[in-house]
C-alpha cells in the first residue's frame, strides 16, 4: 500500500519554483499573474493525482534528505494530509483570483513580492502538510513564519511594524522556545526517526510525567494554532493586505498550527499512549477556555477584520479540543472543521476584503445598509457566517456535529455546553452584521454610489461561498478522508 | 605532489607573503617605469606584466599574489581532505626528519582538522576576494605590508591548526597574533588603542599557553602531541600534578586567545575598529582556530579521560559557558554599532562550542566541531554583510541602515541568510549546530546550557530582526499613517535605483552564504567525517 513516488515533492516544489517567473516577468503583471495561476492549477492537480492512491488507504513516501543517519527530512503523505493539502492548493487558487482583484482594484505596491511570497508560503505550507516525521514539520513550519512575515507586513507603515513584530515574536518565540527543545528531546530519547505513525512514535518510551511535559511543549509550541494564552499574534497579523489574511490566516498558517498540534497528539503520542497518561485534558481545558472567551471578545470588536480574527480564534480552538478528546467522533471532526471552516471563513475574510476594497470602511458600525449595494457579496457573507456557526445548508454544520458527538462519547458534558455555546456566541457576532446589511436603511450618504467590487474579487467570494454549500450534501473527499485517518489513528487501540 | 599537500598548504602563503613584501620596496622607485626585474613572480599561471598601469601594478600583483596563494591552500586542503577520507590520518614529517621523540616538525592531519582546515582557507581566499575594493583606502596605501601580514595571519592559523608538534604551535600562533596585531592596528582612530590592548592580553594568554607546554616538556620530555600522549599513557602521568597543571595552564592560555567569557574584553574594539578586511579574516579565523586548538590538547594531546576526569572542571567550565553565553547575548542586545553587535556574538558563540566540547559526550563534541566549520563560515557572512552595509552606507550605526532591501537586493538577500544562520533556522547550518549542542546537553544534563542556547537564539532572533525591519521598512513618517494606501512614501521612491556595492565585495558573501546552505545540508556526510576521527579516539557516549 506504501507506494514511493516524487510527487509530494514536486507539490511542494511547483509554487516555489513558480517564485522565477512571477520575478521574471516582474513588469508585465499580467503574465505575472498568469503564471502564479499555472503554479496554482499544477499544485492543486498534483495533489488530486495523489488523492486515489490515499483514498485507497496507501501512502505516497518520498524521502528527500538524509540530515543524519535516522534523522531524515521526509515526506509521506497520507489521508490527514491529503486532506490539509487539498483545501490548501484548491483555495490558493480562488485566492489567487481575489488577490489579482483585491492588489489591483486598491492599487497595492510592491505586488512582486507580495505574489512571490505568497508562492513560498504555499510550498511551505504543503510542506507540513506532507511532512514524514517531527523534524520535517518544523523545518516548514519555520519556512511558513519568515516567508510570510513580508505579507503580514505588507504596508510597511507603523501598523505593519508593531503587528509583524507582534507577529514574529509569538510565532518564533515559541517554536524555538518550546517546541524545538521538546523535539530535540524527543529525538534524544527516541534516537529513532519520530516519523508519525497511529501507534504514536513517542509511545511507551518516555515517563508519563515528561510526556505531559512534552505535549504542553509543543501544543504550545506549535501557537499557530492560536491557543490562548499564545494568540495574539493573529489579530495583530490582520493589518495585512485581506487576501493574506483571508488564506493565511483563515486557512493556511492557523490550519497548519492545528495541523501540527493534531499530528503530535495522533502521530507523536498516538492516541493511545495519550488516553493512558491522560494528560490530553490540560489541553482540553485551555482549548474550551479559549473557545469562549475568544468568542466573547469577538462580540466586542468593531473592526470586521478584528472580529473575524478573534472568531479564528476560537474555532481553531474547537479543532484543538475535539482532537484532545481523544475520541474516534471528535478526532473526524476536527478533520472536517479543518475543511469546512476554512471554506466558511476565507469567505468571510474575502468579504471583509471586498467592502473594503469598495467602501474603503473597515468598521462594522459604517456597514449598516450594504445589502442592497452589494447584494452578491453580502450573500456570501451570509452563507460563510453559516457556516461558521453551524447551520443548516452550510458544511459547518456535519463537522460541529461530529465534533459535538466526540464530547457524547468522551463523556465530556462540559465540553459539549462549551460547543453549544460557542455556536450561539458565533451566531452573536455575525448575524447582527447581516441583518444591518439588509434590513436597516443606510444612514451614509455615500452609500449610493458604491457598487460590488472588482469582478475577480466578487468571483472568487462566490466559488468559495458556493463551495461551502456544496459541502454540506457532499462532504467528500473531507469525510472519507477524515473518517481513514481516525481509523488508522484508533486502528492500534483496537487492536490491543 | 599530493603527498606533499600539508607542507604546500602552509608554504604557499609564506612563499607568496615573501614575494608581497618584496613587491612593496620597490615603492620609492616607481617614478621611473622600471624594467621588469627578472625575479618578477608568475604564481597560478598569471603571468606578470608591468608595462601596463605602472600606479597601479603593485596593488594588483599583491592582490593576485595573495589570492593565488590562497587558492593553492585551498586546493591542498582540500587535497588533504579527500586524501584523509580514503585512508586517514596523514603524519607528516618535515624534511624527513621522522625522529619518535620530537626532533622533527610534524604536521598531522586527521579529520577533524582536514575541515578546519578547509574552512580556513576557504574563508581567507573569500576575505581576500573582498578585500580588493577596500585594502587601499583602508590602510592608506600600505598595500604590500597589508597583504604581507595578511598572508602571514592566513599561514599561521593554518599552521596552527595543521602541526602536530606542541612547541611548533606556539611559535605558529605568534606568527598569525603578531601579524594578527599589525592588522589590527592599521584601522580607524582608535585602532591602535585596540591593537595595543590586543597585543598586552593577547601576549598574556600566548605565555600561559608557552608556559604550560614548558612543564609538559619536563614531564614528558617531548613536544610531539602524539609523543607526549603516549608518554603520558605509558608513565601513568595523568594522575601527575605537573601534568595537570600543565593542562591547565595550556587551557587558560587559549581561552584568552578565543575570548572565552570572561577573558573576552580585547575582541570586541580589536574587530570593531580594525580596517574591515581584517575582521573579515580574523573575527572568523581566529576564535575558531583557538576553540580547534582547545578540542585538539583534550582530545589527541591529553586524551579525553584526562581532560574529563582527571581534572574536574566539566561542569565548571559548562556554567561559565552558559553564563558566558546569556550574558554576552545580553550585552549584544545593548550595542546600537553593528560591528559591536556582531563581535559580541562571536563571544557568545565561542561560549556554544566551548560548553559543548566540555559536555564530555558525543553529541556535544559533534556538535562543538561541527559548530567551529558553520560558525567560521557564518561568521565571515556577518562581517562581510556588515562591512558592504557599512561601506555603502557609510554608517556604523543599525538604526542607519534603513530602506536596503531595495537598494541592495543582493546583499540583503545574503545578509539575510546568514542572520537565518545565525538565529538557527533550519535548513542552513547554524540550525544543525544548534541541534547537536542541545542534544549533547540534555544528554549530559546540563540544563542551563540548553537554556542558554535558546534563550541565545531567541535574542539572535530579536537582533537580526531589528535589523531586518530596518531594511524593510525604511524611513516611517513621523505622524500615524492609519492604513496603508497613506503611505504614499513607497510609491515615490519606487523610482529609486539599486545601488549595489562592487560585485568583488558582494560576489564573497553571496558564496559564503551559499556555503551555509551547503554546509546545513550536507550535514550528515560532515559528522560522518568528523565522526571517523572521534570514535578512533573512543569518547565516552558513543556513536549514534
């Protein structure tokens, strides 16, 4: 079943090497952009190439790079993966679209390195998405914070400064604070490969205590995923230009930070080895911490950007609690959210965008009566608002469901009032939003003169607000996907 | 020819810096366009000419002199090299003169050396390749006696590092310190007081060193490493006060000469203020060629139980490391002049392989040798990138260095790979480094030096990144600019030109930070080379 193959690596290697061209052609946007959009269309089909060989319940193995005898840079890819990789390069895609609206409609500067960066980010982001072993996944997941460290401070004003520093430090504070001692302990006790497998590289060969240790070292460690009290780097990363915010930070940096905690707890520990030592419920507890206050301090941001950030927030978090459950329902759903908010909330954030792009208004208060202006994109807000909520005809929804069941199983009661009320929470936020929209009459003059913004950017709102529909009847891929991996992550429980 | 790679190393500079000084006499004379005196050097199938150009003739041979020279070095050590990895450790004997007990000069090459040696001459020939620009504004015409001393300084740490003969090391060491002070002194204003302050302090840790070679002498009645070892182990001597005193002493000499924390106070204005090429060549070279001299008295001369167990200073010398370490990186964070900024991370640095060598385990000592090749490479990128920065923007302050992504693309590209190095991010070298120094440290259970070495990359993570913002952001406009579309300031200066430093000068640290790549990722053949020598030599731990 465990084939070999240099696909993942020219996955990897298509949007980095699209980095030549985008520079090449540096003053002929149009070819520029052309070719990000080749990188992006050759991305996403080598990684659907991949997808029935893992559907299939194989792997694809490629090492790269032999650092040390056993310690290697590898990729393997898997269904967790392929399921990361496939939401990543589909939606760079109709990023890429929005971005060539969003950069051009507000003429943006230095829009070369913005799009070469942008093309790094990706690879990086496939990257951890394939990555074989610890050592793989934290190489990339450092590639990820410098790489995308020139979009978040795109403006190069002050704003920019402070939030790239904000940005920098949190991100590298605790990957070389944290989770770089913790993998290089992991290595030392091991002296093995730390390649991620159901039954847990780590399992059985460290002490319960130190295991605690070192799950609190890299859950934090990895703080793209936003756990509190390591999360506020992600609002003051929101003075980036809307599209880095919108893949970035609604889909590819927080998803890898969750990514990366999910495979410490399924491939490092190995669900297993967790439920033993029990110490999963630490992270339990701060992740449902961070689901209800960060949905209560959403409630009081004005600017949408803001909001959405803290909403991030907290539904990364829910990714974080349902895996550290550690029950076969709430590990599927944590997968699927993967997906599904990531469609729900880019979005959200290319709304963001498009009103800005349009109105020049960031604040909510100045929102009130858009509707009507901008009926399409005002539409798609509220199908991603939806979604993020958790309603019905949203894709939202199948993943809430199954993260809510994980809580039934666990026997985690709190847990699930803790979901229960972060969905009304969300519901709190975002429907005030839509109902100005449309229900209110504007009280700006301007107002009437605004029309939807730049065809690309209205576009490429629609496909993803679409998507998000679509997966609501139609979960596949995610599902199956997510449904192989909680299989093979309990397969050795079972088996005992 | 081959088999005569150590002494070729070590003769070419010292043939070549002889032909530089003599290049340089005829300096009252060049009124007159001399006719071509028939001793007139042809090195490296350069062919020398001197009808054309008579003002500047001279600059030029001593430049492709010296470049020749190195070039041949570099051609032996990596000779040497590839002659260790097929059938190891190469002895020596100069002249023949293969007498057991010491009569003979010996050089000996095994592994772990053959790198060193590598990088030395690989980072000469790079600084001498940048110093063509620079020599002669720097030294104020002094072209010939600059490169002389320089070649000397090359040749010395070479020979340092080369020679297996304990007395031959001191005399090796005075060459590259004296030539060392001279090139030193020839910088800015305050370069003399540098150079005065280097040479008392430097002298004090050459005569420690002299010192303790004397009561090994006594003891052992000879000066060949090898020789001396195996007296040592044949007599029973290492339970000997003599011995041990003398391994200390040999040990206090050369953490004088490395800057080991606390005895550092003559590095930081000796590089700040000599003349740029210098620290190019030194701040790398010198520190690194004595923390190789420190590994190579407790590995091969002493022997590792000696230097672990006879003398308890293990753990003595791993707190002072991590101390030397965090405070270091702390002083650092307080320099607002570049260079100031970089000399104290080279003490910061020394402290990293200093406490690995002292972990007494194997991954420590990968880890410390493996650090002396990264840092010497990365070390030469951050002298270089700051002295371009410094050059073109005639600054010596960070808070000058504003908007150079834009205009100097190029070096800001390499610079920026280099502070990567620096602060450790994977895949350049400065990463794996760190990883072997961490492992080595939990392994031994120091934990205090893990710390230090990641609280030492956090704050290399906060230097560099002051300076990066620097460049990226430019000058900002004094009042609050809200959103971004106000910063208009961009779109003005759009226009401006790249205004690159001469591809001479660029060219070098775009290949030294190749180098660090190279080096990161060909990590594992490097240990294993390393490797090959340190289980010989059986240090406790074990391969793994």
């Amino acid at each position: 079943m465990d084939s070999h193959s240099l696909k993942p690596i020219l996955a990897c290697a298509a949007s980095l090497l699209a980095v030549i061209p985008i520079v090449a052609f540096r003053r002929r946007p149009n070819l520029r952009e052309a070719s990000t959009f080749i990188a992006a269309v050759v991305k996403f089909g080598i990684v659907l190439s991949m997808l029935p060989v893992v559907l299939a319940g194989g792997t694809i193995n490629c090492t790269v790079w032999e650092v040390l005898p056993n310690v290697s840079i590898a990729f393997r890819v898997d269904s967790f993966g392929m399921l990361f990789a496939l939401v990543a390069s589909s939606l760079w895609i109709v990023t890429t679209l929005y971005a060539i609206g969003y950069m051009r409609g507000l003429k943006e500067h230095s829009q070369t390195r913005f799009f070469a960066f942008f093309a790094i980010a990706l690879s990086a982001t496939l990257g951890v998405a394939f990555s074989a072993n610890l050592l793989t996944m934290y190489v990339f997941y450092e590639i990820l914070s410098l790489s995308t460290y020139p979009l978040v401070t795109h403006h190069q004003d002050r704003e920019a400064r402070s939030g790239g520093r904000t940005y920098l430090t949190y991100l590298l504070g605790t990957s070389v604070g944290f989770a770089l001692p913790a993998m290089i302990y992991c290595y030392t006790r091991t002296g093995g490969d730390m390649a991620f497998s159901g039954a847990g590289a780590l399992a059985g060969q460290v002490e319960p205590g130190v295991a605690g240790i070192l799950l609190l070292l890299l859950v934090f460690g990895f703080s793209k995923g936003g756990l509190m009290p390591f999360h506020s780097w992600l609002p003051g990363a929101m003075v980036a230009p809307t599209p880095v915010s919108a893949l970035l930070h609604a889909v590819a940096v927080v998803k890898v930070g969750v990514f990366c905690i999910f495979r410490v707890f399924t491939g490092v520990f190995g669900v297993g080895f967790l439920q033993e030592i029990g110490v999963a419920n630490i992270i339990s507890f701060v992740a449902a911490f961070t689901v209800v206050v960060s949905s209560l301090i959403a409630l009081s941001q004005d600017s949408l950007k803001r909001r959405l950030a803290f909403s991030t927030i907290g539904q990364l978090a829910y990714i974080t609690l349902g895996v550290s459950l550690l029950a076969p329902k709430g590990v599927t759903g944590s997968q699927m959210h993967i997906a599904m908010h990531a469609f729900g909330k880019i979005t959200l954030f290319f709304c963001a965008g498009a009103i800005f792009e349009a109105t020049g208004k960031k604040y909510i208060s100045e929102m009130v009566g858009l509707g009507k202006r901008m009926p399409l994109t005002m539409a798609a807000f509220t199908i991603g608002a939806m979604s993020v909520v958790g309603l019905p005809l949203a894709g939202g929804l199948l993943s809430k469901f199954y993260l809510v069941m994980g809580t039934v199983e666990a026997r985690q009661f709190g847990m699930t009032a803790v979901y229960l009320l972060s969905s009304l929470l969300n519901a709190c936020y975002f429907f005030p939003i839509v109902f100005n929209a449309f229900f209110r009459k504007p009280e700006n003059p301007d107002f009437k003169e605004v029309k939807e913004a730049h065809p690309c950017c209205v576009a490429a709102l629609c496909v993803t607000a679409v998507c998000s529909v679509l997966l609501f009847f139609c979960p596949d891929p995610f599902f199956s996907l997510a449904s192989l991996t909680t299989e093979n992550s309990f397969a050795p429980i079972v088996g005992d | 020819m081959a088999d005569h790679a150590p002494a070729i190393l070590l003769i070419a500079p010292l043939f070549a810096a002889i032909l530089v000084s003599l290049a340089g006499i005829r300096r009252p004379a060049r009124r007159r366009i001399p006719a071509a005196p028939s001793d007139e050097p042809t090195i490296g199938g350069k062919p020398f000419e001197s009808s054309e150009f008579p003002q500047f003739k001279e600059d030029k041979v001593c430049f492709m002199l010296t470049l020749a020279a190195l070039t041949v070095s570099l051609v032996a050590a990596l000779t040497m090299l590839g002659q260790v990895i097929e059938g190891g450790a190469i002895r020596y004997f100069v002249g023949n003169w293969s007498a057991p007990l010491g009569i003979g000069i010996e050089l000996r090459v095994d592994h772990i050396n053959a790198l060193v040696l590598v990088m030395i001459s690989t980072v000469a020939l790079l600084a001498a390749f940048y110093s063509h620009h620079r020599v002669e504004e720097e030294t104020s015409g002094r072209t010939s006696q600059y490169y002389t001393m320089f070649l000397l300084c090359a040749m010395g740490l070479m020979g340092m590092t080369v020679t297996g003969d304990a007395f031959n090391l001191y005399v090796l060491l005075e060459v590259a310190a004296l030539s060392g002070y001279a090139l030193v002194a020839m910088g800015d204003k305050r370069a003399s007081v540098a150079a005065f302050n280097y040479i008392i302090i430097g002298t004090i840790g050459a005569s420690f060193y002299l010192l303790g070679v004397g009561y090994l002498y006594i003891k052992t009645g000879s000066l060949n490493m090898i020789g001396i070892r195996e007296i040592i182990a044949e007599q029973g001597l290492a339970e000997s006060k003599t011995i041990q005193v003398a391994f200390i002493l040999i040990l206090v000499g050369v953490f004088i000469k490395m800057a080991f924390f606390p005895l550092y106070a003559w590095l930081p204005n000796a590089y700040t203020h000599a003349p740029s090429t210098s620290a190019c060549l030194m701040a790398p070279l010198v520190t690194k060629v004595s923390i190789y001299i420190m590994v190579r008295m407790m590995l091969t001369v002493f022997g590792p139980s000696f230097a672990f167990d006879a003398i308890g200073w293990g753990d003595a010398v791993v707190l002072l490391a991590a101390i030397g370490i965090i405070a270091s990186s702390l002083i650092a964070l307080a320099q607002t002049e570049l260079k100031k900024m970089l000399c104290f991370l080279v003490v910061a640095e020394v402290g990293y392989m200093v406490g690995g060598a002292w972990l007494a385990n194997h991954h420590g000592m990968v880890g410390a040798i493996y650090h002396i090749l990264s840092d010497g490479l990365m070390t030469l990128c951050m002298f270089l990138g700051a002295s371009i920065l410094l050059f073109k923007t005639r600054q010596t302050s960070i808070s000058g260095l504003v908007d150079l992504y834009r205009k100097m693309p190029l070096t800001m590209a390499a610079f920026t790979l280099g502070m990567l190095s620096m602060i450790g991010v994977p895949p350049t070298c400065g990463f794996f480094s760190k990883y072997f120094l961490i492992r080595g440290g939990i392994e031994a259970g120091q934990w205090l030096y893990v710390v230090a070495l990641l609280f030492s990359s956090l704050v290399n993570a906060i230097l560099f990144f002051r300076i990066i913002e620097k460049a990226f952001f430019g000058e900002l406009p004094a009042a609050e600019t809200g959103h971004g579309h106000a910063a208009q300031g961009h779109h003005k200066d759009e226009a401006s030109v790249i205004d690159e430093a001469p591809l001479s000068m660029v060219a070098p640290l775009a290949i030294a930070a190749v180098g660090l790549l190279f080096i990161g990722l060909n990590t594992r053949e490097i240990v294993t080379v390393i490797e090959q020598t340190l289980n010989v030599l059986a240090l406790t731990g074990g391969g793994g």
